[in-house]
C-alpha cells in the first residue's frame, strides 16, 4: 500500500504563493473577506508563513509553505470524539465534513495549526467551484486533503482503463502549481521513488520532529543559511 | 410523624409564601437569561463567528467557563459526602445548600460545551459514533455519571422533607405526594434510607474526583506547551473543590440573609468553613508553585514563550490578578478568623470564585496564542455574545438554585431535627468510645 507523502525544498521556494492560490482554487477554500481576515480567521489549507531571518544583516524573510503535514502518528485525530478526523490506511489525514459536530478539539490539539474552522457561512455552492470537492458548511473543521479527490480519480480512470496507476499521476494541487519544483509529492513506501529519495537526503527534516508525531511533510533545509 | 418542630417554621417559611424580594431576584436575573437567550439564537444563525475567537485560540470563554462551573460543582456532593462520612454534626444545615450547587451547576457546566459546538445539531454523533480514544468522550461518561449519582445524592436526603410538605401544606400536593415515595416515616423506612444515603456518599466520592480528573485530561492529554502536564488531574481537582467551597459559602450567605436563617448558619460554621478554604488555598498555591516552576526550570522554548506571556505579556492582569484573588487575598482574609469571620470568609469566598474564573482562563487560552510555528497571532477578546452567555449562564444557575428553594427547604428539616433529638445523645455515646474506659466520669473529659 502506498504511503503518500510531500517534500517541500526550502531553498527553491520563492514565497510566491502559487500554491496557496492553487489549493484555494481546487479545493473550493473560501476567502472570507478583509474583515473577518483582520479577526484571523483566513482559510488557508496551504499557508506560507514567514519569518525574519535574525541572523541576517539585511533582515531576509524566510518562507515556510505549510500544508496539513499528514502525520503518522496525528495528535489531532486522537482527541477527535466522534471519528470525524482519522488517518486512513495509505497515511492521508482525513476529515468528514458531514460527521464534523465542530468542538474543535482537533485545532486545539494540532501543533502545526493546520486546521481551519468555518466561523460563518463563508461559501455556498455555485458556478465555478470544483465538482469534486463538497462545500463546507459553517461550524465545522477542516483540512489539507493531499488533494485526496485527485487520488480517488486518477484510480477510476486507471481502473477504467484497465491498468496500474502511474507514480505521477496523482499530484496535489500545489505540487502542480510550484513553478520553481520545490515542492515534490509522491509515494514514500516506495524507496525509489523520487520523494524517498528526497526525503532520505542529509538536507532532511520534519516540523517539530521532537514531538514525536512523524510527519509525512519533509522539509530540505536551505543550504546557505545553514552553512 | 410530620409535625415540625414550631423552631423550624421558618425553614418552611420561603415555601409557603413568596415576599417581593422574590420577584426582583426573578426579573433581574430573567434579564441576564434574556441577554444571553439573544445571545445564541445570534450565535446559531450566524455561525461562531459572532464570538471573538479565531485562529489559533478557537477556544475561549465558553471552554473556561465549563472548566469553571464543573469546578464549581464540586462543592456539593463532595463536601456533603465528607462531611456525613465523617459524621460531623456541624454538617446538618450545610449538606443540602451544597448538594443543590452541584447538580444545578452541573447542567450549566455541561451546557457550556453546547454552546461551544460548532454544529450543536449534530451532538447525537458523540453517542451515534462515539470515540473513547477522545478525552471529550471521557467527559461526556463522567459527567453524566456524576449527574445521575448526584441527583440521586440530592433526592434520597430530601425524601422526609417532601412527605413533611405533602401533610403539611396545601399546594403541589400531586408533586409532592409522587416524590415522597409513600414516605411515612417508620423505623423500617429510615433504616433504608440512611443506608441508601451511606452507600450514595461513598460512590459519589471517587466519582467527583474522576470529574475533574478527566475535564483537565482535555488539556494534558495534548501535546501543547503548559497544557502536557502530569500533574493536571490533581491540580485541577484542587481547583475545583477550591471554588467549590466559595460558591458553597456565598450560596449560604445570601440564603442566611434572604431567608433569615441565622439562627441555623451560625459564624461557628463559617469559621469552619473559611478553615477549610484555607486549607485548599494553600494547597492551590502548592500546586500552581510546583507546576510553574517546573515549567521555568525546564526552559523548553515553547513552555516559555507562554510562560512569559502570563508572566509579564498579555495575559499578566489576567495572571497576577488569579495570584492576588486567589491566593493573597484568600490568605489575609482567613488566617484569623476570631473577629468578623463572616465578612472575612464572604470577602475570601467572592475572590477565590474570580480568581479560580481566571485561573481556568489564563490555562485555556494563553497557550492557544502561542502556536509553535511562525503564525500571525491575535489576542483573543470577547464579544457582547460571550459575555452575553457568561451572564446568562450564571443567572441561570442562581434562577435554578432559586427556585429550588421555593420548591423544597434549603435547609433539611429532618436532619435538623435528628440532631436535635439523636445527634446530641449520639456524640456523647461517640466520645465516650473514644476514651479510656477506665476512666467513669468519660463524658466530662472534653
């Protein structure tokens, strides 16, 4: 079984936030407007944080693209009471709008903030938005999917066509949108394949390893800042 | 067997006739129900985003006020069963006042997580597909267990009183003919009965503590800084039985004042109790001392970054304020207590009920603010909804406790009386145990 996972090179992001608008495109993420905004309530699956470097003399800024880092071992998923946010079997971190009753345990319990609620209505379906993935309603937790949508499709259409899915053939949004490649997806059980290999580099490393919750995001750390 | 005492007539004084203070106390707090009724019904249409959270502190005012007044129920059944257990005759006019606390606040407590819910029309799914994995469910379990035990607690005690007002008064007569069980008073009846209510004080015990316990689990049982902590569950419990015994104490004093129960809660029994509020201050003060210094000594940057926050950032009224009210204050007040014990105990019991309020508050949301990654963060402040509901919540448990009282006698007629009548012979028996038996004029010797 494959075991999905991403790795972002942090010395090829630009911080131009492709991804960000790729992700918001494909996965229906509403924008909710400069007022609820200033309250802190932006939806961002992908969000690029930003830090000053102070190390720097000229004060770099230094990006970090953050998606729902798809833990092995998720903290969210646990306190979670009614099973509406699990890990599935291939490793993605799922969560069931439908199920979701919104005590936002599971933003309380995630360590990398990756979780978002819908504090209003912020969107209802309408022409434009992508079919296949469903509007969510207000009151309820949601999430980063890996795109999980574009797994379930690029499956029929091999099954269709009677055959194997690619390694390639399902990539997330922002992984498709990056136009500097940083940010490579693909299958971690498999040790050939170009994100193992990546992820096995000595420039590796995962948000917040110490906590134990084995992220299936790996970061490539910059080069020159490091030394 | 249903004569009162003529002493006791004023016990059932508030039933039999209702003064103007009554309606005041009912409009007043109707207000405040009506404020936070308008409150939510915003809240339902609009979605949570009438309240003033956000990313990252998605909980606020609702999470610490159930932390609080679940605390706050630890007041009754726990003390109540301490005190029958340990048979302490001071207990007779205290034990139901406390009892009513608890399973009143109970409701108001468990309420705080409705109104916290995103989709509150999707709560069956915590029983539909319930998950014991989460803490949440673990607090659902405990609580309605200490729910049902405390009603049960409540009722079993209260079971003479009511056949008292089937004979004696006129109205209700239905209502209280059904609850009174057929009581009639015979030896066979309150052999039962105090049995049953021996058996209640002992179950409740371990529960109350298994309360707390798993409500501070919600918090510990994650990763976050200054919330991972193991010593949590006896902490919170501490904390609990803490506010617990100022609200007890507040309780009695505005019912000894508004009923004119004096000659029944007497200075002896705030002195008691402020002792007892003494002991839990210096044991609060123990526990947030160890729990902040360990954190300080380990100078885990992420512990800090919150750690700094309450200590001299943003939280620090809220901080500095929970050590003035709840500990500073507290001690000042109830280390001597030979002169003005009342307005001492009253003084020390209103600030430990803020202190311990904010006690709970700079635990939930200080270490929400300090995400562990580079966020733009935001300090949390309410809106007129909270605060709305705040209100609301607390008038809505006065209103329930008040109308209690015009229900049933605050304070237990027949316990009363048994001590009169049985209490008094009893600990003369009981002290005479306890000494040498050589000794023939034992009963002198105290």
């Amino acid at each position: 079984m494959a075991l999905w996972g991403m790795v972002i090179d942090l010395d090829r992001c630009t911080g131009c936030q492709a991804c960000v608008m790729a992700c918001k495109a494909e996965n229906n993420v509403p924008a909710v407007g400069a007022k609820e905004a200033n309250r802190g309530r932006t939806i961002s699956w992908m969000q690029v944080l930003t830090e000053v470097d102070e190390h720097d003399p000229l004060g770099k800024v230094r990006f970090l693209p953050r998606p729902c880092l798809h833990c092995d071992d998720p903290p969210c998923t646990r306190v979670c009471p009614v099973y509406a946010t699990y890990r599935n079997p291939e490793g993605i971190v799922a969560q069931i709008y439908a199920r979701c009753i919104g005590c936002r345990f599971c933003m309380a319990a995630c360590p990398y903030n990756a979780k978002y609620f819908n504090w209003r209505t912020y969107l209802t379906e309408g022409p434009g938005q992508n079919p296949d993935v469903s509007v969510r309603s207000k009151g309820v937790v949601e999430k980063c999917t890996f795109c999980h949508h574009r797994l379930q499709k690029a499956r029929e259409r091999a099954l269709a066509e009677g055959r194997e899915m690619e390694p390639g053939e399902y990539i997330p949004a922002c992984a498709e949108a990056c136009p500097t490649r940083a940010i490579v997806f693909g299958d971690l059980s498999d040790p050939d394949s170009e994100v193992a290999k990546l992820a096995r580099s000595p420039r590796a490393f995962r948000l917040q390893e110490e906590l134990g919750t084995r992220p299936k995001v790996i970061y490539l750390t910059e080069g020159e800042a490091r030394g | 067997m249903a004569e009162v005492d003529t002493r006791d007539a004023i016990l059932l004084a508030p039933i039999e006739q209702t003064g103007r203070g009554f309606y005041w106390a009912l409009a007043l707090l109707s207000l405040a129900i009506l404020w936070g009724g308008i409150a939510y019904a915003v809240q339902l249409n609009e979605g949570l985003g009438v309240t003033g959270l956000h990313q990252p502190v998605s909980w606020g005012f609702y999470v610490t006020n159930f932390v609080f007044f679940i605390g706050i129920s630890h007041a009754g059944t726990l003390i109540s069963a301490i005190l029958r257990l340990s048979r302490a005759e001071w207990r007779r006019p205290i034990t139901r006042m406390a009892e009513v606390i608890t399973v009143m606040v109970l409701f108001i407590g468990a309420g705080q997580i409705l109104v916290d819910l995103g989709r509150p029309d999707r709560v069956m799914n915590v029983i539909r597909h319930g998950r014991y994995q989460s803490p949440l469910l673990w607090d659902a379990t405990s609580i309605s267990a200490y729910l049902t035990a405390s009603l049960v607690y409540l009722y079993l005690p209260m079971i003479p009183d009511i056949a008292l007002l089937r004979d004696r008064l006129g109205k209700r007569k239905l209502l209280y003919t059904v609850l009174a069980l057929g009581w009639r008073g015979t030896k066979r009846q309150k052999k039962v009965l105090n049995r049953a209510i021996s058996v209640m004080a002992i179950l409740v015990i371990p529960i109350a503590v298994s309360v707390h316990t798993v409500v501070s689990f919600v918090f510990s049982m994650t990763l976050q800084p200054m919330w991972h902590s193991t010593i949590f569950g006896p902490y919170f419990v501490v904390g609990a039985i803490y506010s617990g015994i100022a609200a007890l104490i507040v309780a009695m004093l505005i019912f000894r004042k508004a009923y004119g129960l004096q000659g029944y809660l007497k200075p002896i029994h705030f002195r008691y109790l402020g002792q007892l509020l003494l002991v839990m201050s210096l044991l609060w003060f123990y526990f947030t001392f160890t729990e902040y210094l360990t954190g300080y000594y380990g100078g885990e940057v992420e512990e800090m970054k919150v750690f700094w926050g309450k200590f001299t950032g943003p939280f620090w009224p809220f901080f500095w304020g929970m050590v003035l009210t709840n500990f500073l204050i507290p001690l000042l007040c109830l280390v001597r207590l030979h002169r003005h014990s009342i307005g001492k105990v009253l003084t020390a019991s209103v600030s430990v009920l803020v202190g311990m309020w904010l006690e709970r508050f700079t635990i939930v949301v200080p270490t929400l603010s300090y995400p562990r990654l580079p966020f733009p963060g935001g300090v949390y402040w309410p809106t007129w909804v909270e605060l709305g509901e705040t209100a609301a919540s607390f008038a809505l448990f006065a209103l329930f406790y008040l109308l209690f009282t015009k229900l049933f006698p605050i304070i237990s007629v027949w316990e009363i009386q048994e001590g009169r009548e049985m209490g008094l012979k009893e600990v003369e028996e009981r002290l005479l145990t306890y000494l040498p038996e050589t000794a023939e004029g034992g009963a002198h010797g105290s």
